[in-house]
C-alpha cells in the first residue's frame, strides 16, 4: 500500500487547482503503479465521481485521464459516468463541455465491439431523456464515431443489430431543433451505409431522406422500382427497407402501390431464412392484401396478389408470433457463473460458510468488472465465437479486464481468454455430441472436432464427427449442403485432427473413373493403378468376378462400359484397397436393381469396414444404414437406426420416403410446336420392327423393337446394365440432342462433299452447284427447300421440293438445315440476357445467386444436374429423355421434378433404376433385356398412328381430337410432321382428301381479314408465328 501522501496531494489538487490535467494524469499513474485497488482504497474514483455530481469539470478530466493511462481495464468502472458526462454537454462554460466531450470520447475509444449495443442503450436513453438539443446532438456524433473508428468490423457490428438501434435514432430525424435533425441524417447514413447488400448502397441518400421526409417516398419507390436486386436480403436490409414500404403500401397512389407490391415481390424471393422472413415481411402482409382486395386497377390488385403469394411462401403469416426479446440478465448470471471457477483464487474466494457455493469476486470493485465482461462472454457464446480464429475477441472482451487485476496483466488476459474459450467450446461440443450407447467392446475408428468450409462458405463449425467400426452412416442434408465436400475433405487428408492414412485407410468411391485411358482392358485398367501395384493378377480377377465382369467382359474396353458398370468397376477397385473407412457418393447411380441389391448385401456383409454414405436413394439407404448422420446448423447430429427411425424423429425429413412431400417446385417451358400434330394422342416418334448391331459387335444390341412417343406420353425405360435403354433411344430420337449438329449421322463425309460438287441441271438445261440452304417453308405436305446457288448471287435461288433434294443424295444437308429450324423455333423467342437465363434456371430450383455468380466447378453434383436439366429445356423441346434425371439430385428436388414432369405438356422418357419415381410418373413401361423390348402399362398412342397407310381405318374426328388433348400444339397442316411420316425415306404415306366447297368472295374476303388480324396480333403479343396457309380448328 502507497503512503498516504502519495494519493493526498494529487486529489487535493484535482479538486482546487486550475492544473486538474497534471493532477488527473498523476492520479491515473498512481493506480497504474499500485494497482486497481487503490481506486478504491485512496477513494480515487469516489473523488471523481462527486466532482461529476457538482459539475466540475476536473471530475470529466479525471475521468478521461484513467480511460487513457489505464487502458480498457478501466471501462466497467468509468462507464456508469457516461449519463452524467453527456449531461454535461448542455453547461455553458466552455471548460467543462471541452472535458465531458474529451471524456466521453476517451470512454467510448476504450469499448469493443461486442459492446456497443450496451454504450449504445446508454446514449439512446440520453436522447429520449434529453431535453436540451446539445447533449443530443453530441450523443448523435458518438455514435456516428464509433462506427467509423471499428472500420468495416464496425460497420459489421452496426449491421447485425440495425433492426434495434435505428428505429430510436430515426425519431431523431424529426427533432424540430435543425442541428438535431441534421446531425441524426449524418448518423443515420453513417449507420445504413453499414449495410451488406450492394443494391442498396447506391440509394442510401435517398432511402433516408424517405425516413426524414415521408412525401418523398414516392420518389424513393420509383428509384427502388429501377433497381435489379440480385443479392440475398437479410435481417438488416430489411430493417431499413420494410418501414418505407409500409408506408408506401399506405399511398393512395395506384402507381406507387404497384410499384411498391413489385418491389416487395422482388425483395421477398431473395429472403432465404425463413425465420428473418416471418420477422420482418409479415407487417407488410395486411397491407399487401388490402390492396389485392380493394386496388380499383386489375393490374394493380393481379400484381398485389403474386407479391401476397410470395410474402406467403417466404415465410410471412398474419399470425406470427415474434420470437421472445433475449434474457441478458439470465445470460450474463450464467455466463458469470461459469467463468468463475476459471479464476485464481485471489480474484474469486470461496463462501467461508458453504465449500460448494460459487466463488465471490475479492472485491465490490472487480464484482463490477466481472458483471461486464460476463455480459460480454454471453454475447460471445451467442454469437458462436468459440474456435480458435476468436481467441482476439475473447482477448479484448474478457482477458484484459479481468487480467488487468492481475500483476502480470498482458499474459494473464490472453490466458484466461484461451480458458474461458475452451470451457464454453467444450460446453457446446457437449450439446451436440452423438448419442453414445455405452459399449466396452465398441472400436471406435474416428473420433474428432473440426470444422468444414468451402471458400468464404462456412459449412461446418466446430463439430464432432465420430466413427465406429463395422458401422454404416448414412449422411441426409439438402443439395449444396456440403456432403460430397465432406466426403472429399475426408480422403484428401484436410479434416483436422483426422488419423492418416497409414493409420485408418479411407477410400473414395464416387460416379467418376480415376482414370482417362478408356482403350485398356478393364483388368488392365485395375492392374495400371499405382496403389494397387502390389496386388497379383489373380487377385484382380477374382475381386471383378465378384463383383460381376466375367473373363470376357474383362478383356473388353473400359469405354465399352455402361454408367452402371463404371460403378461397379469402382467398387471393385474400393474393395482392392482393403479399406477401413469406405466413403461412398451416391453408389447406386447407373446401378440396376440387381446390383444395387448385390451392393447391399454386400456392404453388410463387412463387419469390419465404416461405410460414409451420401445418397438419395431412400430404400437403399433404410437397408444399409445403421445410422444417420443429419446436417442441422453448422452441426452433424447423430440418430441410430435406419432411415425410417431417423424420419419417425425428424418429421420434416418425409421427403425421403414421400416424392410429393416437397417444398421445391420446378416449372418446365411449354413445348415447343409441331405443324400437324393436333392430337397429343398422336405419334411423333416410332420404331417399327428394328433390329440394330453395334458396327465393333456381332450380336444385335437390339432385336425387332416397335415402338413410338405422343406428346402425351410418359414412358419408363428400365432394365439391367447394358440392356440397350440408351440405343433405344438414340435411335427413337435419332440422336436429336443438344448437340445434334455435331453428332457424326450430319457430318458431311467426303463422299457427301463430292456429291456437292455434282452439277444439277435444272429445266432450262443450265448446269449449277449447290452452295448452301437459305430456307424451308411449307410446299403441299411437305417442304421446299431455298437453295443458294455457287457463284451467283441470291436474286438467283432457287426452290426446290424436297423430295428433289432427297433423290438427288442431298440427305444430310436437308437434314442439317432441318435441325437447325427445330433449334430456331424453340429459342427463337427465348431472351438471352443475364436475367432471362438467370430465371430459367431458377424454374428448375437453382439458386439465382449460385447460378449468376458461381462457375460449373463450384458446384455440387446435385447442383450440376439441374443445370443439365435447365439445358435440356432451353430450345422448348416436344420431347425430353432423362437418363437417371434423379441421381444425385436431393429428396426435395427429386420430387420438385416429379411434379413438373406430371404437368408438363410434351413426351417424356425416363430411363432410371429409381422404380419409386418411375412408377409415379409412367404408366407406359418399357423392360429392355437382352435387346428384346417388352411392352408394361398402357400406351398414351392413337393405335392407328401404328398402322400401315393401307390398313388406316377412318381418323377420328377433330373435335374427339380436341377433347382427348387439353393442351396440343397448334395445327400447321393435315399431314404428319417429316420427323412423324415417313418423308425423309421417301415412302410418304398417302391420305384421303377431302374435297372442299369453294368459298365465296366474300369469305375470302373474310378470311383474308382474319389472316391479317392473327399477324397483327404475333407483331404486338409474340408468341408462336401464325400459319398463314391454314385456318385455326373452331
């Protein structure tokens, strides 16, 4: 303890020199020297505290002096003062504002960041409290200074907790003091420029003068209006945004009400929590259906009833119960009673009465401190601060007030941070630890904490994952989760505190040869792998017998191979590796039911291997799993049992069980036309009789198929691996795909390039050489094509029937040209914008911001297949053949395209080992085996469209016609498509002709009227070009 004369002369001094700095400054080094306690003892923060009271100004410079010479470690004990030295800012003596400003300053400079909702309940307190304009304007300053001295973790604290400071300081804007008003527009600007969305940072000027001035909202809505929001909206944008659209949802205005129920649509599909959803759109609910109900513009009521349907399925509801203000109270008793243990017993003494009541702070002083820094602990919890990469916050929220008491204060505060840290870690391992049935003769293989990012996408924290011997997990999260990422984090060695591989062998088994060299034999393929170098021969052939490939499978090419028997050629090398820990992605993609019962068994069978599953193949998951791991909140929780048991605890899992249990919704584009099809009953593909070989292969792949398509067809392909499903379908479609003009049936070969330099003699006797094909259009039943003669200018082309063009060897050329109009009229009214792509891949359920900001290589398996599928649809396809369209696709989004297919206009094929999702959706089956194909179900064909022109009985009439097909395309003409008749062989079939009554000249005149209505229509609407040869049925 300092002699008495030490501390005397300095507080005598504070009180009656004008030198009060000299001697605060003194004070506050005296401390410093002979610790904390002497605040107390020498009566130190009493003096200066009564100073405050009496409004001198020493007491506000004392004050500052401590903040400044003490550091952080000072800040419980100073910041009771902040009221009273904010009230100190109305004195009219210029020395004692100067000192409240430099203390409040000094005090404020010393707060984390964690803290500033606390400082900041102190000033808004000021500010209702407040009567005279300068303390209010000074606590308006501090506010705006502290968020721009924190920089952008300022601006990042500001953001997370907008919702509950700014609705007090915007009051502020309306204060009739014009230095008041004026200085809450700099601090709420300052505030909302803290906002992570980058659409709304260019209108934050304008944003807050709506909240100053509520007659501009119409001018702020018309600029929202013109913005494209692409950026997820959250909790603090739209606590800026849904105040002005209340408002504007309240304007009389029928412009400003469409407007602004446009905006709230648009706001609304980029709220991704549903939870932040409920909370702040729900206000805008009875507002929005006030308008649907009682707008007097139809649009206007239309556009408010898409954007309440929106509202509706973000989350927002009438009804909505708002979540429960936090109990900081109850926090910070818990907080505090969990840190205490952690201290040395000179901090924390024990009840001299009880052994087992908590320990007490030493002193009332540092009760206060520790009150604070708990309260900041809590905070830290709640935010899931808890690994290692936060050791600095606990460090300036714990360690330096608390080790400040200590004599080696800088080690002592980074130690106790690292302590109390690690206790709340363990606490919350503890919560979200499996469940663990004692078993003494358990070998548990994996047992660790780590956490999984992928990028800046945090997807794991701090979570245990742990493994036992013998046992197999199956792991169930939505696509895009992080399953496949974990699988991979896993064999590449980057999961923390995970045992090598000499210690648990982990082997990768996935839908993707290790491997480019697809001309080797197959056991030549196994043999050539680097890590199986040491395994004989024999034992290769062996495994792959096993597995299925008998010897002269084995000896054929790995390109040879069907998707199915890939896998299987990668479970067979899996199994070479004598591995402990078998991760397994989507194993049964490509995989008939035999094998996928093979593949079962045989997992069951290895009492001594850990299986990691990722799949979504639900009965196979209920067969093989013995737990299920579950992706909830950053953590992996664990359920014992199979699938069953896992969706019996968690009902919102039924998807895995239930296609139509679904929350995602896929919407295909209408098929595009087909001149001549009226009926959606009617054939538009077929096969009659075909037997097909391979040109490598002696026996048939396929043996006298019949078959066909109508647009109304939704047809199952299904049998074993390397049945013929995919021949079968080439030859249907004749390789129709994407990438048609590329496949090797429309190159041109040299043979066909000398055929183009065949002369062509026309009528007249003059000798010309086809160029190119300019164009088609309709001859009769058929089509003329616009031929481009070489070395004549066009004026010269010619039209030519195609039947000429067919005869005369120009076959692939007509063919080309063909495919190239198909392509036309399915994209030619397609947009091909960023915003027009962007929505169509967010019909078949991609994320928008994934699909505009991420690249193909970033994306999950699942993710990848729905861009394929949104490929497949862009053209607006008649028909779409999905080969396994389910793998890797998650339970919700499998169903989200089963009910599209379900609605959808044109013909679908489905070639899947998935029988669940096959039998939902097709009542046509066709079992391929052995190139024989068996006919299931019943057949969504006319039976006619089958028979030979000569065996045609009467069709049926138009009207039955219609009647049979809610939604055809629109009819070109009476006659087949060259795709459905026979035209490109030349054996056009024959029919009836109807002789027509002449018409009149007034019903020419008529129709000649009509015709040019129907055009002038297409010019203002768009839509599919009106057929100018035929009238449209009545």
């Amino acid at each position: 303890m300092p002699p008495p004369d030490k501390f005397e002369p300095l507080l005598k001094r504070l009180k009656t020199s004008a030198d009060s700095k000299s001697a605060a400054d003194g004070l506050a080094r005296a401390v410093k020297t002979n610790g904390l306690t002497s605040l107390a003892d020498r009566e130190v923060l009493t003096t200066i505290t009564d100073l405050l009271k009496n409004k001198n100004a020493a007491g506000a410079v004392g004050i500052a002096s401590l903040a400044t010479v003490l550091g952080p470690v000072v800040l419980p004990l100073v910041l009771p003062s902040l009221p009273v030295l904010i009230q100190l800012y109305d004195e009219k003596a210029d020395a004692v504002r100067t000192a409240a400003q430099a203390a409040v300053k000094a005090v404020v400079g010393l707060t984390p960041v964690e803290a500033f909702q606390t400082v900041f309940q102190v000033f808004v307190d000021e500010l209702k409290g407040h009567t005279k304009w300068q303390g209010k304007v000074g606590c308006l300053k501090e506010i705006a200074r502290f968020v721009d001295l924190r920089g952008q973790e300022g601006k990042d604290e500001v953001a997370s907790i907008l919702g509950t400071i700014l609705p007090p300081i915007e009051a502020t804007l309306h204060d009739t003091k014009s230095d008041v008003s004026a200085q809450a527009v700099k601090t709420v600007t300052t505030l909302c420029l803290a906002l992570p969305n980058p659409d709304l940072l260019p209108h934050i000027d304008i944003l807050v003068e709506a909240m100053r001035a509520p007659t501009t909202v119409p001018a702020t809505i018309k600029a929202l209006s013109n913005t494209t929001f692409v950026t997820e909206v959250t909790a603090p944008s739209l606590a800026v945004l849904v105040p002005i659209l209340t408002r504007a949802l309240n304007d009389r205005s029928m412009e400003v009400q469409r407007r602004t129920v446009v905006i709230v649509e648009n706001v609304c599909k980029l709220v991704r929590d549903p939870v932040i959803a409920a909370q702040y759109l729900s206000p805008l609910l009875s507002a929005v259906e006030k308008i649907m109900t009682g707008a007097s513009f139809p649009e206007v009521r239309a556009f408010a009833e898409s954007s309440h349907k929106t509202l509706v399925s973000a989350g927002a509801s009438l009804d909505i119960v708002q979540p429960p203000p936090r109990d900081m109270e109850k926090e910070t008793d818990e907080a505090e009673l969990e840190v205490m243990p952690l201290l040395p017993e000179a901090l924390a003494v024990p009840s001299p009465n009880d052994e087992t009541a908590p320990r007490t702070p030493f002193t009332p002083m540092f009760a206060q401190t520790m009150r604070y820094s708990a309260r900041l602990v809590a905070e830290l919890v709640f935010r899931n601060a808890l690994i290692e990469a936060d050791d600095e916050r606990w460090v300036r929220c714990f360690g330096v007030f608390v080790g400040g008491w200590m004599p080696d204060g800088r080690a002592a505060a980074k130690d106790l941070a690292h302590k109390a840290r690690s206790h709340f870690l363990a606490i919350e391992e503890a919560k979200k630890a499996p469940t663990i049935v004692a078993d003494a003769t358990e070998d548990v293989l994996v047992n660790t904490v780590f956490s999984l990012a992928y990028g800046a996408l945090l997807l794991l924290s701090h979570t245990t994952l742990r493994l036992v011997r013998g046992r197999r997990y199956g792991i169930c999260a939505s696509n895009g989760s992080g399953k496949s990422t974990l699988l991979r984090a896993i064999v590449d060695g980057k999961v923390e505190n995970f045992p090598s591989q000499d210690e648990v062998r982990a082997v990768m088994v996935e839908h993707a040869l290790q491997g480019e060299d697809g001309s080797s034999s197959i056991i030549d393929f196994v043999a050539a792998d680097k890590a199986l170098s040491k395994v004989p021969r024999p034992k290769i052939r062996e495994q792959l017998l096993e597995v299925g490939f008998d010897d002269e499978r084995q000896s054929q090419s790995v390109s040879s191979l069907s998707g199915g028997w890939k896998m299987k050629l990668e479970l067979a090398r899996a199994m070479l590796y004598k591995a402990d820990l078998l991760l397994l992605d989507e194993p049964t993609n490509h995989l008939d039911v035999a094998s996928v019962k093979w593949l079962v068994d045989y997992l069951v069978s290895q009492d001594n291997v850990t299986c990691l599953i990722v799949s979504h193949d639900s009965g196979f998951l209920d067969n093989v799993t013995t737990d299920i791991i579950h992706y909830e909140s950053k953590k992996l929780v664990y359920y014992p049992g199979p699938l069953r048991a896992f969706v019996d605890k968690v009902p919102s899992a039924k998807s895995y069980y239930t296609l139509a249990a679904t929350s995602v919704r896929f919407s295909f584009p209408p098929p595009g036309s087909l001149m001549g099809v009226r009926s959606n009953t009617r054939a538009i593909l077929k096969l009659s009789k075909c037997t097909f070989t391979y040109p490598s292969r002696k026996d048939p792949s396929l043996i006298d198929v019949s078959c066909a398509l109508s647009l109304s067809s939704r047809v199952g392909i299904i049998g074993p691996n390397g049945a013929g499903k995919s021949t079968l379908i080439k030859l249907l479609t004749a390789g129709h795909d994407k990438e048609v003009l590329e496949k090797v049936t429309r190159v041109l070969t040299e043979e066909d390039k000398k055929m183009m330099e065949k002369e062509w003699v026309g009528k007249t006797g003059e000798k010309r050489k086809v160029e190119m094909i300019m164009g088609r259009a309709k001859l009769k039943k058929t089509y003329q094509y616009e031929i481009k003669w070489r070395n004549m200018e066009h004026k010269h082309n010619s039209w030519i029937p195609r039947d000429d063009l067919l005869a005369k060897g120009f076959t692939k050329l007509v063919q080309q040209f063909d495919d190239l109009e198909s392509s036309r009229e399915g994209a030619g009214s397609k947009e091909t914008n960023g915003p027009a792509v962007r929505k169509h891949l967010e019909e078949v359920g991609l994320d928008g911001d994934i699909a505009q900001y991420n690249e193909m290589s970033g994306l999950s398996g699942g993710q990848k297949m729905k861009v394929v599928i949104a490929a497949a649809l862009w053209n607006n396809p008649q028909v779409v053949v999905l080969d396994e369209v389910t793998n890797f696709l998650d339970r919700e989004a499998v169903g989200g395209v089963a009910v599209a297919i379900r609605e959808w206009g044109g013909a679908v094929c489905i070639i899947s080992h998935n029988m669940e999702f096959v039998n939902a959706l097709c009542p046509e089956i066709w079992n391929v085996e052995a190139g024989r194909l068996t006919h299931q179900g019943k057949a969504a064909i006319v039976e006619d469209a089958f028979l030979e022109a000569k065996d045609k009985a009467k069709p049926a009439s138009r009207l039955a016609s219609r009647k049979a097909s809610p939604a055809m395309t629109p009819a070109g003409s009476a006659a087949a498509t060259p795709a459905g008749s026979d035209v490109e062989s030349g054996k056009a079939t024959p029919n009836s002709v109807i002789k027509k009554k002449k018409m009149t000249r007034n019903q020419m005149k008529a129709k000649e009227e009509r015709k040019r209505l129907r055009l002038l229509h297409w010019l203002t609407v768009g839509g599919p070009k009106p057929d100018s040869d035929s009238e449209p049925e009545i």
